[in-house]
C-alpha cells in the first residue's frame, strides 16, 4: 500500500531529478560559503535567519490559516533576551543565552496565547499586530532595555562564546552555527508537516467546524501552533542579535513582522521550502536593489509582494518545482 | 489653566482628524468587511499632495484640501477597482495586499518628495484666533467644525439613506442584495471612494496640526485601528468617541505621563480587543 | 439502553425562539427520520446534539451521559459522528488528506509530531477501506473540488462511517443527489451495523419512507408527531401541513 504523495498527480521521473535541486541547494549552502567574500557571508547568515523566521509564520499562518502580524513580538523576545543577559549580567554563552531566549519567547507565546485567541479573524491579525506595538513600546520607553544610554535599544554585544577554548567566531563560522539551526528547523518543519498534528493544522485552516466534528480540540491545536511558530520566531531573534550584535525597539514592529510574511507568501505557503525560498529572493533582491537603485527597495518589496498575491499565489517554490518537474518529464520522456 | 484649555482644544482637534480617518477605515470595515490597512497611507499621500498644491502651486488652501480629499479617493478607488474587487471574501490577502501598498506609497512619497522628514504645512492664511486672553492656531477650530459637520453628513448618509441601507444590505449577503436589484459594484465604489476621499480630507487637515512625514503611512494606520477597535467596528458614531476619546488621551498622556502614553493607548485597545471586540459602539460582534 | 435523550430542549436567538420544549429519546440501533418543513429546526436540533451550538434551556443525555455542557469535539470522543447538509469535505485538500484527517480525529494520533502521518499502518487501512467502499481509492490524489457533487456526498457520508460512530447524524445525505445516487444512499443507510442509532434529516420522500423505522415531526421548533411511518402517513395533522388537507374534506394541495 502505501504511496504518501500529496500532490494531485505522483512523480514518473526517476528520483535523481527529482534530487538533484536539493543536492544543488546543499552544495550551495554548505560548500559555496566558503569562497564567498565577508560580507557575503554574512548575507547568507541574514537570510537563513529570516529563513527560520518565516518557517514561524509559515507554521502559525499558512499551515494553520492564522494570519499573525505580530510574530515580531517573539523575534524580540528572543533577541532581548540575549541582549540583557549579555549586556546587563555579562553571560555570554551560546548554549545559555541561545537557550533562555528560545524559552523565554515560548513562554510569552504561551502566555499570549490564550489572549489573542479569543478572537479570530481581522481581530486576530489586529490584536497580534496591538501585541507587537506594546513590546515596542515597553523596549522604546524602559532604561533597562537601553543599553548604553541614550541609544535605542542595546549595542556592543559580543560574540556569543561556546566554551571551546581558544575559539572565535568568524564570520565564516558563524555562517556554519546558523547553517546548522536552519537544517534544525527545517528538519522540525518537515516532521510538523507530516504529522497527523501538522495536517490538522491544515484541516483547521481549511474549516474549523469540521474538525471539531471529527474530535479534534481545534483551540488546542491552534494554541500549540502558536507556542511551537513563537519558539521559531525567537530563535531567528537570538541568531539576528548574535549576527548584527545589536538589537532596538523596531525589532519588534510590523516592519520587522511583514517581513517573514513577504517571504512565506512570495517564496509558497504552506510548503517546506518556501519560506527558505521566499528569504532567499527577498534578501538578495534587496542587496542588488541597495547597488543599483538605493531607496527604491520598500517600493521593490512592495510590488513583488501584490505582485504575488494577486498573480502566483501559489508562491515560487510551487512554481519552481512544477518547471522542475514538468523539464523532467520532458527530458524522460523517451 | 490655560494649559488645560490649550490641550483641550488640541485634543479635540487631534481626535477630530483621528475620528475623520478611522471612520472611513471603519465603515469599509466593518460594513463591507474589507480590511484596507492602506488606508493610513492614503492619508499620508492626501497631506503630501495637499501640500504640493498649497506651497508648491500656491494655491487656496480650500483647494488643497479638496485636492487631497480627491487624491485619496481616487487612490483608493484605484486599489479596490483594480485589486481589492478580485479578493472579495478573502479577508487574508486583502490584508496583506493592502500592506504591500503601504510599502509602496510611503516610498513612492519619499521618491517625489524627497523624503523630507517633516514638511512644514501651516496654511499661514488661518489666523491665530483669541479666546479669553489665550492664543489658538485657528486651525484647531476648522478642524473641530470640519469634524462636527462631517460626523452628521457621515451619519446622515449611513442611516438615513438608501444608500446606506443598501451597503448595509450588501454587508451581510452580496449575492442577495444584487438579487434585489441593488448594484453593489456601485456601492462597493462609491463606499471605498467616500471612504478614502475622507480620508484624504483629514491628511491635509490633519497636517496642520502634525505636520506631514514618510511615517504616516504606518503611525496613521495604528492610530485609525486603535480608535477603530475600541469604538466599534461600523459605526460613524463610535469611531466619533473612539477618535475624541483617544485625541484627548494622547495630548494629555503626552504632558502628563509621557513615557507612558504609547503604551497606554495599546493596552486599552488590547483589552478592549479582549473583553468586548465589537468596540463601546460596535454593530458587529 | 438510551442513546440519546433530549429532555425538555430548547433555543432562542435573542427573541426567535428556534426550538421549544423538545423531549425525545432514542433507543440503540433506532432507524430514526426526522422531518418537518423548512425552518422547522431539524438542523439546529442537529447542531444542539452534536454541540455547535448551546442550549438555551434543557438537556441533552448521551448514552445516559450528560453531555449539555460538552464541547463538540469531546462529543465526538462519545460516539456522535455527524454529515452537513452542504457538504462539509474540504475542497482544497485531497480526497487522502480529508480522508487522513477524518482517521486521526479520535485518536491520541491527532497530536502526534513525530511520525509521519502516513506511519500508522492500522489507520491507513481503515482510510483505504472507506475510501474503497466510497469506490474512490483511485481518486486519492484529486483535490476534492474536482469531483463530481455526489461523489463528494458519497466521500463525505463514508468518512462519517469510518470513525465506528455510535450516534450517527446524517443531515440531507441525499441532498443534490441523482435518482440513481439516491437509492445508493438509501441502501448504504441500510445496511448500516444493526449497533449504530441513526438520525437522518430528509425532505425526499423516497429517503423517508425508505429508510425510517420511525418518523419524528417538528414543526416551527415544536414536536408534533412521533411514531411508525404508518402512523405518521395516517396523522392528520401531518397530513395538514405536507399536503394542506382541510377539515372534513380530502382535497390535497400540493405542498
């Protein structure tokens, strides 16, 4: 029996086509970095960060149909939580602070939780989007968050420090620990999505009467996802803080929050790879669009993004692996 | 005391442009179920172009009122003719759509007009006015009276006209309402195009009070929202209290607790969100 | 033993009272109909027992339970499986996906992170089992929206099987349904396992009378006939409101 495939029709062409995108993608990922200049590298970083930052939206929106304009506010948790620790009490463990600020950002997911899902729909979006703002504004307005004074938000972090004597991070190895949650996160991704959580969360998305019908707990589920898309979102803020060794009050805000929804929604929602996708384009579109028009990057950004909506819904991804696909067929055809 | 009454009338006036842009945002909200979060970004676009038209053109500031109302309807029409109309009942990406555009008009803004951080925009032609020994920016009482008498036109048009029970007919079910003969394409443009036009009316007068910068686009946004939720998604008269309601807060949160101010006016819309989402005035739950 | 008993049931929407003063009770294994005309409340007695809505007075026992202030889902833990008059099965997910979903729904399975969904080989085999007897096993991988409207009728009434339900709810099963599909669905209601309590909503008199073992009428939220179909053809007043009978004389109108 069994042939898992979810697509409408399965694939003829022979597994090594269907492959080789990935073997191409890990090449990329792994091997290319290395003869990359610096600065390179380091957009490489940023967009795997956003990568897994958009894996948050694409759990808590498009998987489960909760369209959240607030999953910046756990960005921020996670990222000010490395902030502090470091700056206020001088910890700079990778293993501690990366920890305290993926927990700490669960845990306000958690708390919110219950709060934002009394309403659903515009409100939702609207309360999630309020969340953020205050997180803005408590980060804005306290001196403890502002560190050295007189600065919005916290500057002169270090490096985080793994324990290994004598070890540094580069920028190249740096590359290498982000390279190394984003597999995490994406091999977490997929076990989501195969998961017979993961497709209620799609069910719920699809039509939330139905499934309480069918005995599922639909604002347990919902919550969950929330928790488990706020632990996503904090990580990527513990990653962006360690990359840019500072963090400020906009980092909470819905320009930081639109971001992972451009990217799920440009690069294919509800899919694996598309908000790995989505991150890629975006992140480097915006640094061919910062050499050859400076400026006209939001007009760029904006664009794309109604572009998208409006024409291919679906996202790049889809497209992408339907070209990929339909070559193969073509190409073994005989 | 006088700084009492000073802030008096700024807040009133502040709650007046507050109460002009949320019940637009308001209407197309909650009666027609669009959510629009570009709406903030029309008044940013309306106050530009009010102000291309006072100081670049020179002329009458009527004019450049008028013009920024026209502006910002015609904008609007432009999204939902264009791009809205194809996403009816798809809440989701209306929202999102939207937010792209602000994206791309607060850059389009900053491209023509250079990005100024705060353009100065005082129609000189309203003299000060004196009240009791103290000193007022005649602004503030155009603002009050512009608000008053839209507020009883707004109100007027959604209760008491045909074309008010026909959007409010079309708010619960399209297919029917056309069933009976009512256009709602018609009153979809219309609405949107009311809406907006309002809208644009309140960024040039609104930028008599705050000036005019790139950032509207968003602050005005949060600003309509807040005073949408908490007085009512669809109700002129609640977006009237929400918007007095928050002007007044505002201006004297800022002299008397300044730090606090931002998130006070977030909190009330969260729990206001929490306890009772339809707003003090809402007409849906 | 009781399946379910509605004891003194009522709901109102502010000043509408939908339903009044319903009691009933179901026997295990009953074959029950219910009908009455449009607007009469079958489907919001439908939506009071399963739990999508609450009562504004009474209560509702299942299998002697008292389950008014349940919530749908734990409901669904108690055996009642329900089919909507439009059909419900989500249009944009395969026919496997909708399938899959209907298979973990009772299970601890549902929370499940780490396997895949596809690793449950005593759940597959019950998915592909309903989806054989719904003769749409091939068609798996389709979207739903591509199918015909009464194969997504018969896809939905045969995951609503597929859970081992106790209390079944069908509502219009035959709605939108050819002739042929019809008496289809009359067969499959009846060859149901003797153990499952079914109530069926239906306007089709071939449904009716085909399949019921007993007939309840509501009439605008009141109960007003319950009985054997017999009984229920010989009812005047039954017969006053099908076929607008008048006194004393035997002049029908079509109704």
């Amino acid at each position: 029996m069994n042939e898992n495939a979810k697509r409408a029709r399965p694939n003829v062409m022979p597994w090594a086509w269907r492959l080789l995108p990935v073997v191409l993608a890990v090449a990329l990922l792994v091997v290319m970095p290395g003869f990359l200049p610096e600065f390179l590298q380091r957009m490489m970083s940023k967009f795997l960060i956003f990568a897994i930052f958009s894996i948050s939206y694409n759990i808590v929106a498009a998987y489960t149909g909760l369209i959240s304009l607030g999953q910046a506010a756990y960005f921020g948790v996670g990222g000010y939580t490395v902030g502090v620790l470091m700056a206020h009490y001088g910890i700079n463990s990778l293993w501690v602070t990366a920890l305290a600020g993926v927990t700490l950002g669960s845990l306000a997911a958690a708390v919110v939780g219950p709060i934002v899902l009394r309403v659903s729909g515009m409100y939702f979006l609207i309360l999630t989007f309020a969340i953020g703002r205050l997180g803005y504004s408590l980060t804005w307005n306290l001196p403890f968050f502002n560190v050295p004074q007189g600065i919005q938000g916290i500057a002169g972090l270090p490096r985080p420090v793994t324990g290994i004597p004598g070890f540094q991070f580069t920028e190249f190895s740096f590359y290498f620990l982000v390279l190394v949650f984003f597999a995490i996160a994406m091999f977490l991704q997929y076990r989501l999505s195969r998961s017979p959580f993961g497709h209620s969360l799609e069910g719920i998305r699809e039509g939330e009467t139905r499934m309480e019908a069918l005995g599922y707990n639909v604002w347990l589920h919902k919550y969950l996802s929330y928790v488990i898309a706020g632990a996503f979102a904090a990580l990527a803020g513990v990653l962006y803080v360690y990359m840019n060794r500072f963090i400020e009050p906009a980092d909470f805000d819905i320009m930081r929050s639109f971001y992972p929804m451009a990217m799920v929604i440009i690069g294919g929602p509800a899919t694996l790879w598309g908000p790995a996708v989505g991150a890629a384009a975006i992140v480097f579109v915006e640094y061919f669009s910062s050499i050859l028009v400076p400026a006209r990057w939001p007009l760029i950004l904006g664009s794309l993004f109604v572009l998208t909506i409006m024409f291919a819904r679906k996202g790049l991804a889809v497209y992408a692996a339907d070209l990929w696909s339909k070559a193969g067929a073509k190409l073994w055809k005989r | 005391m006088s700084m009492f009454f000073t802030n008096l009338v700024n807040g009133l006036a502040m709650g007046m442009v507050y109460f002009l842009t949320a019940a637009g945002m308001s209407i197309v909200m909650g009666v027609m179920g669009i959510s629009n979060l570009a709406h903030g970004a029309l008044y940013m676009v309306s106050a530009y172009v009010g102000w291309q038209v006072f100081r670049g053109f020179h002329w009458p500031f009527t004019v450049a009122v008028i013009a920024g109302g026209v502006a910002g309807g015609l904008l609007g029409l432009f999204i939902e003719r264009v791009f809205l109309r194809r996403l009816y009942k798809q809440p989701n990406e209306q929202v999102l759509l939207t937010y792209g555009f602000v994206y791309i008009f607060t850059n389009a803004c900053i491209w023509i007009w250079k990005g100024w951080p705060r353009l100065p925009f005082t129609a000189a032609a309203l003299k000060p006015v004196m009240i009791g020994g103290l000193r007022f920016a005649s602004s503030r009482f155009l603002l009050i009276a512009l608000g008053a008498l839209s507020a009883v036109a707004l109100w007027y048009l959604q209760d008491r006209t045909r074309l008010g029970a026909r959007v409010r007919a079309g708010m619960d079910d399209k297919e029917m309402a056309q069933g009976m003969g009512v256009n709602m394409e018609m009153v979809s443009m219309i609405v949107f195009f009311i809406a907006s036009f309002v809208a644009g009316l309140s960024g040039v007068l609104g930028a008599q009070v705050m000036g005019i910068n790139a950032e509207a686009g968003n602050t005005i946004l949060l600003q309509a929202l807040v005073v949408v939720i908490i007085g009512g998604v669809g109700s002129i008269q609640g977006a009237l209290l929400g918007g007095l309601m928050i002007g007044l807060l505002d201006t004297f949160g800022k002299v008397l607790f300044p730090q606090l101010a931002m998130f006070t006016i977030y909190l009330a819309m969260v729990i206001v969100l929490v306890v009772r989402p339809q707003g003090l005035l809402g007409r849906r739950g | 033993m009781e399946a379910l008993k509605l004891d003194h049931v009522s709901k109102r929407f502010g000043g509408l009272h939908v339903l009044e003063d319903i009691t009933l009770s179901v026997e295990e294994g009953e074959r029950v109909v219910l009908i009455g005309p449009n607007g009469a409340g079958k489907t919001t007695t439908f939506n009071l027992i399963n739990g999508q809505l609450p009562v504004s007075s009474g209560r509702i026992f299942l299998f002697g339970e008292d389950v008014t202030r349940l919530p749908v889902h734990t409901r669904a833990h108690r055996g009642i499986a329900r089919s909507f008059q439009i059909s419900s099965i989500y249009p944009n997910l395969t026919v496997l996906d909708n399938a899959i979903l209907t298979a973990h729904g009772l299970r601890r399975s549902r929370f499940g992170v780490l396997r895949s969904v596809t690793a449950y080989p005593e759940l597959m085999e019950k998915v592909q089992t309903a989806l054989d007897h719904a003769g749409l096993w091939e068609e798996r991988h389709e979207f739903v929206k591509n199918l015909a409207y009464g194969e997504q009728r018969r896809l939905e009434i045969a995951l609503t099987l597929a859970g081992d339900p106790k209390l079944l709810l069908l509502d219009e099963p035959s709605c939108g349904l050819t002739r042929g599909e019809c008496g289809d669905m009359i067969h499959v209601i009846n060859t149901l396992p003797r153990g499952i309590t079914t109530i069926v909503v239906a306007h089709d008199m071939d449904v009716i009378f085909g399949v019921a073992e007993r007939i309840i009428v509501l009439f605008y939220g009141k109960l007003l006939a319950d009985g054997d179909p017999a009984t229920i053809q010989a009812d005047r007043q039954v017969r006053e409101i099908y076929m607008g009978v008048e006194e004393g004389t035997e002049r029908a109108r079509a109704f």
